[in-house]
C-alpha cells in the first residue's frame, strides 16, 4: 500500500469537518463551571440518609465513621 493509498483511505474513512463558526474560548465555561455551587443528587441525599439510619440503628458505628474522617 502506498502512501497516497493510504491518506485516500483515511480522508473517506474519516470525513473533513467544514465548520464556518469561529473557535470558541473554553475558559469562560470552565470558570462557570467551578464557581457553580455544586448541588445535591437524590444519591448524595439517599446515601446521607442510609448513614444516619445506620448510626441511629448502631450508634457504636459513630467512632468508626470519625476514624475514618
């Protein structure tokens, strides 16, 4: 296989992208998205509620889940 083989086989396997719209900067979405409050997930609600049934349920599970905080 020569070389032109080869880049016609790429070029039809892999379609040039004709994009008009200009570049556009990603630092404003990354700095959006960091000063963004994080909020809270029905898992991270059901987790907070599994450990705090726990504790109720076992309350010597207290000292293991400070050691490990």
């Amino acid at each position: 296989m020569t070389d032109e083989q080869l880049q016609h086989l790429l070029q039809s396997a892999l379609p040039r992208l004709d994009r008009d719209d200009e570049p556009r900067d990603a630092w404003p979405v990354i700095v959006e998205r960091i000063d963004a409050r994080p909020a809270w997930s029905l898992i991270d609600s059901a987790l907070a509620a599994a450990v705090i049934t726990a504790l109720l349920i076992v309350p010597e599970w207290l000292f293991l889940l400070a050691l490990h905080l």
